[in-house]
C-alpha cells in the first residue's frame, strides 16, 4: 500500500516539475531565436565605398546568421556586386531609411559605350517579389536597325552603330516588342530615371544606373500564398499581408473573362473591321486635299502621359527659359510659360513659403495627377528637388476667367450669354468631376474666377489645386483644423461649424458666389455702386426676382438672353444658402444648370442677404479657428469693399 502512494506521489513530482521546466524551455527558446534574429540584424560588413551592409543584404562569405540570403551581394575588387535577372550591377547606394538600393549596369562603368549585360524590363521588377514599390519606373529600349530612321522619339548611338550596316538607337519607354520600326530588331532594354535629352544624355543615364525599392515583406506575403498590399503611400513604403477570400477570388475570375473577350473582341476588330475602316479611310483621304505631315507631328508631340511625370529643376528651367516669362504670381509662388522639347505650351508654376512636407506635396500629385477632365486643368509634371517645389500645368493661352468678366467701365460684355452659360456648366462640371468622379472625394475650397481657366476655345478648367483636400467617397463630411479660401468665396461652416459640417457643400457656396458674379459682371460687394441697394449684388438679385416682378434692368437683351440671366442668378441664391444642407450637390447644379428656367423654385433668402453689420457673436467649441465677432465673420464672408469693380452685364 505504501508503495503505491509512492509510486504515485513520485509520478505527482515528476509532473509538476515538468510543467515548470517546460514553460522554461520555450522560454530561453524564443529569447534564443530573437537574439539570433538581432545578431543577423546587426551584422554588419562593407565593401570598397558601399559601408556598413547590413539586414537585409548580406555579402557572400558572411556568417550564416547575416542578412537574408534573398539579398545576398558580392564583393570584388572593392566593387559591391549584385546580380539581378541575368545581369550583373554594381551597388552604387543602400538607403535604408528609404528602402531603396541605386544598382549600374557593369557595362556602364566610367562612361563606356556598351549595351546592358542583361535585359531588364519593368515586369522583370514587377513580378520580383523581393524588389516592390517602385513610385517611379521608366525604360529605354535598345535597337538595331540596318538603316537610319527618321523618327524623333529615337535617340542614335554612334558608338555602337557599324560603319553604313548597322545602326543602335534607344526609345524611352518602349516595353512592346511590335512597334519597332521596320528593318529593326530588338536587343535589350534598362530602366532609367527619367527620359533622355540627346546621345550624351543617355551615357549620363546609363551611368547612374536606377533604383529599386526592397520589401522583405511582400517577398514573405508571396512565400506564405498571401497577398501583398500597400498600407500608405509615402516612403519608406509600408506592406500588408492579406489572404485571398472568395470575392476576390470571383472577381479574378470576373477579370480574366472580360481578358479573354477583349481579346476575342480584339482579333475579330483587327482582321475584319479594321481593314475595312483602313479602306474607307483611305478613300476619303483620296477624295480630299492632302493636309500637312507636320499637323499629325504636332498632334503627336502635344499626346501626354496618363499620369505626371516627374522632373528635376534643371529640366524646368531649359523648358522656361531660365523662368523668363512670368505670367503672373500668386499667393502659392509665380507661374511661368514654358514649353516642352516637342514645343507643347506649358504653365510651371514655382511654390513658394509652401506649409507642405515634401512627401505630402508627392503624394497630393499623385492623386490628382490622375484627374482628367475636359473642364479640369490637367497636371502634367512636377518637380520636388530640395527646397525647390513646382508644377507643370497645360498652357491656357485665355488666362482666367475674371479677366473676362471683370472689365473697366465703359467696355462692352466679353461673352454673350450662351458662352456665360456655357462657361458656367463647364466649370460646374468639372466640380461634379472632383467631388464624384475620383477614387476621392476633392475639396477644391477656392473656387473663384481667378481659378477658371480659359483655353484656345474659351472651355473652362478648374485649377488651382493648393488649398484642395481630400476624404474618402463614403465619408459625408471632413474635419479641418484651419479655414481656407479666398474672402468672398468662403462658406459659413469654414467660419463657424454652427452652420454645418465641411463638405462638398463647402465648394457649392463658392461657386454660387462666382455665378452671380458672372451675371452681373461685376464683384458681389460694390462699396461705389449707384444706389445703395446694390451694393451687395445678391441681395439686390434676390429682391428684384422676387418683389420686383424679375425685371433684372437688362437693355439690349431678347428673352432666351433674359431667362438665361435669370437662370444663373437663381441657381447662384441656391447655391450660397448659409445652411450646408440647403444648398443643392453639384450634381443637381448641373442639371439645373441644363434644365429649364420653368422648373427652377426661388430658394429662401440668404441670411447673409445685405452686408451690414451683424448681432451675432459666438465661439465654437468644436473648431481649431475662432471667429469671436460678427465682424470678422463679416469680413470673410463679403471680402473687402475697397476692392470694387465695374457693372458689367446687370445694370
């Protein structure tokens, strides 16, 4: 009996200790495992001008424990060496703040004249799980021809062309293999950083190789069948892992489906309906007289790229002539004209005392670098090179809009009113465009004449995007921590949150105030208006609308002209109403823009209806910026009545 309740009781011991031993184990393990970790962490080695390598990269020889193999260097010759793709590169920079490594082919060392050992193209980077989040990517493609061609967009190689045989030329950001001239052949293809100028440009390319951006990350998301995901778009670039789930497996199947018939759609376009088009263009181009080569050149060279391409100081100031030509200064910088090397009008406007960082500045490009819109002033380039900041817009050869409507005294109106109407759905449009057709939602907050554009044809552009925002579509409203905007334009909500939420709405109000300047030529405060009761021109609208029988004291005018008139003061009240949720989305200001005066309602009048001063006086607990007396809130809301201009249109 006894042996058994030692038996048992030993068992009892040796349990327990076990329970105490083991939670040790994994212990002294796991510290075991991070300290390994941070030793391959730590390691360090250098190699000729490349020091202090360390986790990721590792060179060849080191201590197992160093680095990931994955990014494994070598050294030779004091020259950091890595290969890539087939091809060997020298290591010219590791930024392990930025996660990018700068590599140059070993051909293009001390300026020789060589084709790239290998070539490489962006999906050889792409699909390289280990090198991800490239913000800039282009290529050059090399090619053998058997003879010259005559085509700007290829730059000739002397150095390796042969004598009346052969002749190299490159092609910026050539990736297809089909479009090379006839008598070429394809021979291999490098990224670069930007798109080169002349023959000498490119051995200055070539020369400083390109860079790369490392993701350890994203190579582990694809080792683990995982999907790799971009959290922010700033550097250093951070990743997500992410796993497949059923929608997005449908949806890759929806994609490949769509594929297949675009191509399937593709093939029967090419061998039937394109060669009829082809015949029945050639015939009407038999018929008529034969117009210039140069029309199509030019056509060509003004194409632009989808998404803006970035550019160093020194590009900008050969293509403004060291900033000869100012066309005008703001309170962001100074806007000058330029052109591109294919003689492309161009507006680089230099920022200057700018509040933004300077990744904030790339990423606000970024977004609205892609908005294209016929009534949105397309962003073409950008320049982020130390303190310098700069934009480069299409050149709109009709300046803005308030030059237009704004004139002295005595001068007759610029635009009938079909162009004002036109003018006014135009830029209506291209609001709807910003606030409904992005990825975002984007606040423009200064929206004025001065910020419509005008091109050849007199077609409206927004512009001027540095005091924009943006949030999300399914966000109703946005917090700000500062007012912004121009006085005159400002909504209420800017001032005082007890008016509403910032929104969409906020760009509504602003753009009411700029129709009825439109209409009546002239700034809504006019402190030398003739009679006092138009000194606040909105006012002075709604009265007369309203109590005077809609007689406007238009002369000279017939009555489509009079119910366009009336049309745009009528929508400009509703769009200025000082509650945000009365006043109607841009969307509906379109259509009421296009629809009929018959079925446009006269709003509520204004509160803000006559600029005098005002009782109120409040401090908001839920803004950064407090407006304590009825005067300041006045002043931002009717500008400064010094500032007058001449009635144009209303009399």
């Amino acid at each position: 009996m006894r042996s058994g309740k030692s038996e048992g009781g030993g068992a009892l011991i040796a349990f327990s200790s076990l329970l105490i031993i083991i939670p040790f184990f994994i212990i002294q393990t796991q510290a075991a495992a991070r300290s390994l970790l941070l030793e391959s962490k730590y390691c360090s080695s250098s190699c000729g001008d490349i020091q202090n390598i360390t986790y990721p990269f590792r060179l060849k020889g080191d201590p197992i424990i160093c680095g990931d193999p994955d990014y494994e260097l070598s050294c030779e010759k004091d020259k950091t060496i890595m290969n890539f793709h087939s091809g060997m590169y020298y290591v010219k920079n590791i930024s392990y703040a930025m996660r990018t490594i700068r590599l140059v082919d070993v051909n293009f060392t001390n300026g020789t004249c060589n084709l790239p050992s290998a070539s490489l193209s962006s999906d050889d980077v792409r699909n390289d799980y280990r090198y991800q989040g490239l913000l800039f990517f282009s290529s050059i493609s090399f090619v053998n021809c058997s003879a010259t061609i005559n085509d700007p967009t290829y730059i000739i190689l002397p150095c390796l062309s042969r004598g009346n045989t052969s002749y190299v030329y490159v092609k910026f950001d050539s990736e297809s293999l089909y479009d090379v001239p006839v008598g070429c052949s394809y021979l291999s293809m490098i990224p670069v950083d930007r798109k080169p100028i002349n023959t000498d440009d490119v051995k200055k390319l070539l020369a400083a190789g390109f860079e790369l951006g490392w993701s350890v990350e994203c190579r582990n998301c694809h080792l683990s069948n995982q999907t790799c995901s971009l959290s922010a778009f700033e550097y250093p670039l951070d990743y997500y892992c992410s796993k497949d789930n059923l929608v997005e497996a449908i949806l890759k199947v929806v994609v490949s489906v769509l594929v297949l018939l675009f191509w399937v759609i593709a093939l029967i376009a090419r061998f039937i309906i394109t060669p009829l088009v082809v015949i029945v263009f050639l015939i009407h181009k038999y018929r008529k007289e034969r117009k210039p080569v140069d029309r199509v050149e030019n056509f060509l060279r003004n194409q632009q790229s989808l998404m803006p391409k970035r550019y160093s100081y020194n590009d900008l100031m050969a293509m403004t002539n060291h900033f000869k030509d100012q066309l005008g200064k703001g309170g962001f910088g100074s806007v000058y004209k330029g052109h591109l090397p294919g003689g492309f009008l161009i507006a680089v406007k230099m920022l200057e005392n700018t509040k933004f960082s300077a990744q904030e500045f790339i990423n606000e490009v970024s977004t609205i670098g892609r908005i294209h819109h016929v009534n949105v002033v397309q962003l073409l380039g950008f320049c982020s090179e130390g303190s310098y900041r700069g934009l480069v817009y299409e050149y709109m050869p009709n300046g803005s809009l308030d030059k237009h409507i704004f004139s002295k005294e005595g001068k007759t109106q610029s635009f009938t009113w079909e162009k004002l109407l036109e003018i006014a759905l135009g830029t209506a449009r291209g609001i709807e465009y910003l606030h409904c057709g992005c990825d975002v939602c984007i606040l423009h907050f200064d929206i004025k004449p001065h910020n419509v554009l005008l091109d050849q044809n007199f077609v409206p552009k927004v512009a001027d995007f540095g005091l924009a925002k943006f949030y999300p579509k399914e966000y109703n409203a946005m917090s700000m921590s500062t007012t912004r905007g121009t006085i005159g334009y400002i909504a209420p909500e800017l001032i005082s949150r007890n008016f509403g939420a910032v929104s969409s709405k906020s760009d509504v109000y602003s753009f009411g105030m700029l129709l009825l300047e439109m209409a009546g030529g002239r700034k809504n405060v006019d402190a030398k208006a003739k009679s006092s009761s138009k000194v606040y021109f909105p006012s002075w609208v709604y009265d007369h609308l309203t109590v005077g029988g809609g007689d406007l004291e238009l002369v000279n005018v017939c009555e489509i002209e009079i119910e366009i008139a009336k049309k745009l003061c009528i929508v400009g009240l509703w769009c200025i109403q000082v509650k945000a949720s009365d006043r109607p989305s841009m969307i509906r200001v379109v259509e009421m823009l296009e629809g009929s005066i018959d079925d446009l309602q006269m709003p509520p009048k204004p509160l803000w209806s006559s600029p005098q001063r005002l009782s109120v006086q409040e401090t908001q607990s839920n803004a950064s910026t407090d407006w304590q007396t009825s005067e300041s809130m006045e002043e931002c809301l009717y500008g400064d009545n010094n500032n007058v201009y001449s009635h144009q249109y209303i009399v």
